[in-house]
C-alpha cells in the first residue's frame, strides 16, 4: 500500500524510494490514483456521488502522506529536496584550522635532536633577578650588560628582596638555576624567549629566542664543545655544514669563542659559547678544580631562518596566515 511504500522511503532516509512511490501513487500520467479516477467514469450514477467522496478522501490521505515523508526526509538533511537526502557517510565540510608556529616547530625539533644526544630539556621564568640574569654569571655591578638602555628592567614596585626584576636577555639565567639544584654531572638545554630593547630591523626584534646548552662533569673540554655543536648543526642544517670558532669574550666562560655555521658557502653567526667560567662554578657552590662544563647559547629565530630561506626576522612575528600556512 502507499502507507508501506512512504514508510519504507523515510525509514530508508531514501529520497529515490520516495520519489518511485510518488511516481507509483501520484504519478499523474500512469500512477494508480489517476487510473483509480480514470475508473469513475464507469461507476453506475447512483453510486457516483459516494464513489467520488471516496476518491477524494483516499486522494487527499495520499498527498498528506507524501508531504509528511518529503517532511520527515527534509528536516534530517537541513531543509534541502528530498532528493538530496544528508548522506552520512559523505566527509564532512573542513574548518579552517590552524597549526604549530614555525618558532615552536623548530623548538621542538631542536629539543629532539639535544634530546638524542642525551641533553635533557629543562625551563626557567621569563622575569628574572639580578642574581640569575647577571650577579652569579660573572657580570658585576658596573658591567655595561646591565645598562638599562640594554634591558627590559620592570618597575620598582616589582623589586624583589634579592634586586632589581627585568625580563630575561639570556637563557644563560637557566644554568644559574639548574647548577643551583643539581650536582653534576649535568646535560641540559633549555629553548625559551629572552628579551632586549633592541632597534627592530630584519635580523633584530625586541623579544626572540635562544637555545642554552650547559654540560657539566669531569673533564668536561673544548673538544666537547664542538662535537655537540657540530653534530647538533649538521642533524638541523644538513650533513653539509661547517662549524667554526672566533675567539670573544662573555664573562661566564672562559674561554669564549663565537660560532659560525657555514651552509650554502655562507658564514653565519648563531650566538656564543666557551667553557664555564670559574666564577660561575664558584657561585653554584662547584669545585672548579673538580667540574669542568661548557655552555652555548644560540638564536633559535637564526637557526629557523636560515633552514627556511627567511630574511626577516619580522615575518615570525607578523601574524600573516599567507606567510605562517608555508610551515
Ligand atoms: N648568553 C649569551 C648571549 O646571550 C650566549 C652564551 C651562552 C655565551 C652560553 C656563552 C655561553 O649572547
């Protein structure tokens, strides 16, 4: 009957179905309601006017019947035809999502490859002490590092009992930390953001990233120093790449070299590093004549950069979704 018919096409959730139904029942040209009309005509006279009523009545059951089921079928697939049904196993319409900043991608990765020889990843607060950020790394009270020119130092109000607050301008603040828990030996990095008034041009920004490396035990050397970095250069940039040393000066290693990478026959500076110095051992409560340890720390935005092909420091920080999808 129609009523099985109908059913059949919504339970179905069968616009088709519904559709060879209507066509069964309503169809104008051949369906059985028109050839149910078409036999009225033979109908005696006398029962003519019953015969007609019936008609009508069984008429109309089947159109509210129909239009129920184009209804039912309707409502589930958001008030389109009957005909275009929702079919659940479609995929569906795809957000616009975003994804991990290219900084954070190469933290992690950098974090990986230390992690792989052996560094353990450790984290330090971006507000510092004087006692982290200069005092226990060999920078004394007269150095020209802590010339408030030179660093974001917070309000007076944010004194803490041991000083003056400032927002980091080295991860170098994590050694201090770290040394002042563990005893050695030590293996850690430490990735995060330090801060400097700095002129903003397309290798300088205000606020950037660097990568701390400090590794303490016996008879820690130089020679250890340039294995890591070496092997960490080449595991980043490519088998390819050449490291190099320039002697300089930072007061919490002694010695203190800077270092080069060459890649695509380019020299190209990526922070400083040396041999801790003395003072620094000193003043974590080490025996220098005990522990030896090296440190490095490097420009993770320098590093992403030149992986990538970048020559602006600026486009990390624009917040452009043309530039930022390309990672
Ligand atoms: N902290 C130094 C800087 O910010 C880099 C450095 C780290 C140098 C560790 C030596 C050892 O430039």
């Amino acid at each position: 009957s129609a009523v099985e018919r109908f059913n059949e096409a919504v339970d179905k959730f069968d616009g088709d179905v519904l559709e060879a139904a209507r066509v069964e029942f309503l169809g104008a040209k051949s369906g059985k309601l028109k050839s149910a009309q078409k036999g009225l005509g033979k109908v005696g006279k006398d029962d003519k006017p019953a015969a007609g009523k019936r008609f009508n009545e069984v008429k109309q059951r089947i159109e509210e019947l129909f239009e129920s089921a184009v209804a039912k079928l309707s409502q589930s697939s958001g008030g389109g035809p009957a005909s275009e049904a929702f079919d659940v196993s479609l995929p569906g319409a795809l957000l616009p999502v975003g994804h991990v900043h290219p900084i954070t991608q190469t933290i992690e990765e950098l974090k990986d490859i230390m992690g792989r020889l052996g560094f353990a990843a450790v984290e330090g607060p971006e507000i510092e002490d004087d006692w982290h950020n200069f005092e226990a790394l060999n920078i004394p009270m007269e150095h020209p590092a802590r010339d408030p020119l030179d660093n974001f130092y917070l309000h007076a109000g944010a004194k803490a009992a041991g000083g003056d607050m400032l927002l980091r301008s080295q991860t170098s603040t994590v050694q201090i930390r770290v040394m002042e828990e563990t005893q050695p030996p030590i293996r850690i990095v430490s990735l995060g953001r330090v801060y400097r008034p700095d002129e903003i041009d397309a290798t300088h920004y205000a606020m950037f990233h660097q990568i701390e490396g400090l590794m303490i035990d016996t008879d820690v050397t130089m020679a250890d120093l340039k294995s890591v970095l070496h092997l960490f250069a080449k595991t980043y940039l490519g088998q390819d790449v050449e490291i190099r040393f320039r002697p300089s000066f930072f007061p919490f290693t002694e010695p203190s070299v800077e270092v080069d990478m060459r890649w695509n026959d380019t020299w190209l500076e990526f922070g400083g590093a040396g041999m801790v110095d003395p003072n620094v051992l000193r003043a974590v409560g080490y025996d220098p004549e005990v522990v030896t340890g090296f440190a490095f720390g490097l420009g993770v935005e320098r590093l992403c950069m030149r992986r990538h092909g970048v020559n602006d420091i600026r486009h990390l920080y624009n917040n452009n979704v043309r530039f930022l999808s390309q990672f």
